[in-house]
C-alpha cells in the first residue's frame, strides 16, 4: 500500500503523465496487487461526490452561456480598476465567503468562468487567479458547519461520543481569521509565487472584435431603424409580400414588438425574421440598405426614423445575445463557391443566416449578385446553433474566431439566464436544507438547465473537465485502501502515543499534520472520518476537552494545498490553470505553514483544552 502510495505521488510530481492517467495507474494497481476488489477499484466512477462534480460544471456553464459570468465578470473589473491585486482580493473572497453556504466545488464551479474572464479583461493570466479561488474556497468551508463536509464529521462525532455539537456559525470563530490570512497571504506574497502559465482559454473580446469588423466592412452607415406608423401599407403584411431585398435593397435584420396590446400576447423581439413573419403598429424595424434605399423605403412605406445608437453599440446592444450572435466567414480556395454568382443574402437564407456584410481585399463589396472569389470575407448574423451547423456543412468556408466564446461572453440577460440563475439558488436551498442529497440537488439543478435549453447538451458535456472528473473518481479508491489496509490507522496511533504524554499542545499539532498529510491523497471527508475517533481517544485519554482536537481535525482536513488531488477544487482548476503538481507544493506549503502556526495560536484560547 505504502509503495503504491510513494510511486503515485512520485508520478504526480514527475508531470510525466496527465494527472488522470496516473490515477488511472494507481487504481488498476490496487486492484492487480489483492489490495481491492474490482467492485472497491471501480467505487469512485458511481461515487455521489464525483457525479456532483461533473454536474456542477454543467452548471457553471449554464452560468456561463446566460450572460451571468459576463456580467459579474464585468463587475469584478469595475471594482478592481486596472488592478491585479484588488481583483486577486475579490476572487479570493469571494470563492471564501461564497463557500461558506455552497459546497466547495459548486463555488468553484461558478466562480471559475468569470474569475478566468476577469483574469485575461484585466490583463494578467488565468494561473494568477484560479488557485486563490480554490484555496479561498477551502478556507471559505471554516465559515459554517454546513461549509463543508469535515465540519460536519467532527461535529456529529463529538454528539456520538457524548458531548455536544458545534453550532451553526461556531466554525467562524477561526474561519474567518484564517480566511483574512489567506486573502493577505495571495496579495503580498502567494500572488509572485504563483505561475505565468499561458493558456488557451482567453475569452474573445466582443469589443475589439465589433471595431474590427467596423473598420473592414465599413458598416456603420448601413444600419437604420425605423417605426411601422398607423397609416403603413406594412400594416398586417407579411416580409415576403414586399420582396425587400429584390426591390430595394434592402435587408430586415430585426424586429422590436412594441402593439400596446399585444404586448402580452406576443414575444417582444423578433431576433430573425423570417418572409412568413408580419409586421404590426408601433414595430421598431432595424434595416440595413444604403441611404438612398432607406429614403425610398421610408417614404413608400410611410416609416418613421429614429435615432440609433453608434455603430459599436447598436451592434452588441441590440444584434448579439445569448442565443443570436454575428461571426465572420472567409471563403477559402477549395470552396465549391469560388468563380460562381450568388445572390448571398438568398444563400445564406437557405441556413437561417443574415449576411450583414460583404467584404474583398479589405473594401467593402456592394453588389447584390456577387462572384465569389477566394478570400471573400462575410459578416453574417443567426443563432449560435446555425453558425454552428454552417460551420460543420461547409469545410471550405472559415468561421474566424470562436462564436461559442463570444456567446459566453455577452452580458445582455434573457429570460434563461433567470432559469439558470434560479437553478443555482435551488440547488442551494436543496442543499442547506438538507431536502435531498448534495448530488441529486445538483443534478436535479443541472437537469433544469438542460431541459430548457440554457445550455445545449452538446455544450454541456463540453463544459465537462473530464480530466478532473475522472481523476478524482480514480484516486478515491485510494482513501479506502489505506483504511481499509489498516496503513493510516497505525501511522496515527503511532504519532499519537508518542506526542499525547509530552503536551497538549504538541498532541494538537501532530494531529494537525498527520490529517493535512493524509489530506494531501484522501478526501477530505475520508480523512476527517479517519482521524475524529482518534482525537476524541486521545483526548479522552489525556481527560482534555475533545472540542479543540475536533476543530483541528476539521481545519487540517481543509488544507489539502499540496496537490492537485487533495479536493475536488484542486483539480478543477488545475487543466484551466495549467497547473503542475509542483505549483500547488510551491504556493501552498507557504499557507499551509501559517495556518499550522495560527491554528496552534487560536483554537486553545477559543476552545480551551
């Protein structure tokens, strides 16, 4: 068991191989040694606690995909300026306090999409930001009993051994000093400790990107919007009636329902209107055509004009959401399109898709009837869903850029980034109440984003770190090997017997280490299930309160900074920080030493022994 155990963490320091391999390794290994037994090898791929992580990614993207990352993504750099510190501040707390009433892994499930964003807005890497927030939310779980699992274990024990339990917010009394600690710790010194790890996962820039296509298709004169008046001819006809595009040029790119009295009944915006949809009073018509076209649509059709905003803003404020966004399209030379003439307004129509814009060597191509050449770019508008199947038909035609990652990050709210949110408030409800189990909550949670199309399933398994996933599932067979060899029973009864007739206090700090080092390998919850017993026996036997040992126990168990493998948020973070094992011994061995000192400092004069 020991060799197993050495040769693991040697291979997680090598980096030879990805951490889930190794994982992978070390259970085939316990198995193949008579160690367990296939049915103990395989435990951890149907364990509750890794199906919840795999459902909490899911909804951190439903998060993600409905503009709520965006949006607090954009929150977090107002706060922090142009500064790295201030943000690592607010991550760092935010993940602490937040997983004081979320498990630690739905808090990093949330906070890690925007606490990425954040990251690269404000012009620093992703591994400046990810660890704080894993390490924040191991803290953050010190705040209450319910913060996580360790807490919960020492309290029911001391009720089980005969004394009482701690109270709800008991915890706080030393949570919150050592969540201070870690927030202090990542601004003045964990901050140049942590690695400049490069990334690919920097968010697009809608910003730059819409300046981008402003300045090579020179649209910002080519957008107008206009109102259907009571004395329109449009009145209750339907696009297709008037052959917009074949008699004047002109495109009908949205539709803003504003009928006092049918508001109610019909949906506000028309985001892409089809010939079959009709036009009503009081409709605001965005149109793209050029003025002379414009004129004449507006005096045949008796439209009113009203003022748009600039260029920039029209276009992210009113033509992008979370369902409806643009992208740019280049003809490459093996297109079947190429030195062939194309209506490509009609074209693009048979995918659901607007064209926009049309551009050749960096200048503008106005004609409807086009020749298509290679390099033709296009400026086209649809649902995320059909850029995305335009992009899987057509081999030949290029989408520039990465309209999955500029969906996630439009910070407009529709009516699902409600169900999304909502779906996490339930999942919290679920679990603070204790209604259902942690793992139904958030399944039963990430359920509802599926089902109402708040993410794609195709996206949600996507959004998946399956590296993470199945090295945890991988290595909790682990935790039990060692138990149930009787290996971490004998290393704890040995340190035990030989600190407990010294002092106390020294007796408090063995039990410290010893359940950090098993913390490094083994759940947190396994490690506070292995060493409770035996605090409350040492205590006992010494006559000394059993309260300062359980408080330990817990803290210690929450402090896997060591390893990837320690919790379920180290190995969250680690594909997304492109961390190595020795990044987490190099930050984390300076933190964990000061919660050592402080914990050593505090918890006698709060719990005396």
């Amino acid at each position: 068991m020991l060799l197993i155990l050495v040769i693991t963490i040697a291979l997680f320091v090598w980096g030879k191989f990805t951490p889930d391999i190794v994982a992978l390794i070390s259970m085939l290994a316990l198995f193949l040694t008579g160690i367990l037994t296939a049915e103990e090898t395989l435990s951890g791929f149907s364990n509750p606690t890794v199906i919840m992580i795999a459902a909490l990614f899911i909804i951190g993207e439903g998060i993600a995909q409905t503009g709520w990352t965006a949006m607090a993504g954009k929150k977090f750099v107002e706060w922090a300026g142009k500064s790295v510190p201030k943000l690592l501040v607010i991550v760092t707390l935010g993940g602490g306090v937040l997983s004081g009433f979320v498990s630690n892994t739905g808090t990093v499930a949330t906070l890690m999409p925007l606490t990425i964003s954040s990251a690269w807005s404000i012009g620093t890497l992703p591994s400046k930001m990810l660890m704080p927030v894993a390490f924040g939310s191991n803290t953050g779980g010190l705040l209450t009993l319910t913060g996580t699992p360790p807490n919960i274990i020492a309290s029911n024990a001391l009720v089980d051994a005969g004394f009482e339990g701690f109270s709800f917010f008991e915890f706080a009394l030393i949570g919150v000093p050592l969540l201070v600690i870690a927030i202090l710790y990542f601004k003045f010194i964990g901050y140049r400790l942590l690695p400049n790890n490069k990334t690919n996962n920097k968010p697009v820039n809608i910003e730059s990107t819409l300046h981008n296509w402003i300045e090579a298709y020179k649209v910002e004169d080519g957008y107008y919007r206009l109102r259907v008046r009571s004395i329109s001819p449009l009145l209750n006809t339907k696009i297709e009636d008037w052959k917009f595009e074949e008699n004047y040029n002109v495109s009908i790119i949205k539709i803003k329902r504003r009928h006092p009295n049918l508001l109610k009944k019909i949906p506000t915006f028309i985001e892409l209107p089809d010939p079959s949809t009709v036009f009503l009073y009081h409709d605001i018509i965005t149109v793209k055509g050029d003025t002379e076209a414009i004129n004449k649509l507006m005096i045949n059709f008796r439209l009113g004009l009203l003022p748009l905003d600039s260029i920039a803003d029209e276009l992210k404020n009113n033509l992008i959401n979370q369902e409806v966004g643009m992208t740019e399209v280049i003809v490459n030379p093996n297109s079947s399109l190429v030195d062939r003439t194309y209506n490509m307004h009609t074209y693009f129509q048979r995918f659901g898709i607007q064209l926009l814009a049309a551009s050749r060597n960096k200048k503008p191509i106005l004609e409807t009837e086009i020749n298509v050449k290679t390099g033709d770019a296009f400026l086209i508008r649809g649902t995320w869903a059909h850029i995305e199947d335009l992009k899987k038909q057509h081999e030949n035609l290029v989408i520039i850029g990465s309209p999955e990652g500029m969906a996630k990050n439009v910070e407009k709210l529709s009516p699902k980034s409600y169900i999304a949110l909502g779906s996490l408030i339930l999942m919290i409800l679920f679990m603070v109440l204790k209604i259902v189990p942690g793992s139904i909550a958030a399944l039963i949670s990430a359920g509802i984003i599926l089902l109402t199309g708040c993410v794609p399933i195709s996206k949600a398994y996507k959004g998946i770190s399956w590296t993470s996933v199945v090295m945890i599932a991988a290595m909790i067979p682990m935790g039990l090997a060692l138990q149930k060899t009787g290996t971490a029973q004998i290393i704890a009864n040995g340190l035990v017997d030989y600190l407990g007739s010294i002092h106390p206090i020294l007796l408090l700090g063995g039990i410290f280490l010893l359940t950090t080092t098993f913390s490094q390998v083994i759940n947190n919850s396994a490690t506070a299930v292995l060493m409770a017993p035996i605090a409350i026996l040492a205590a006992n036997s010494l006559n000394l309160s059993p309260e300062p040992f359980m408080i330990v126990v817990a803290i210690s168990a929450s402090t896997a900074f060591l390893t990837p493998i320690g919790t379920t948020t180290n190995a969250m973070v680690m594909t997304a920080g492109a961390y190595k094992f020795m990044d987490y011994l190099k930050v984390g061995a300076p933190l964990l030493l000061i919660f050592f000192i402080i914990s050593l400092l505090l918890v006698p004069n709060i719990w005396p022994f």
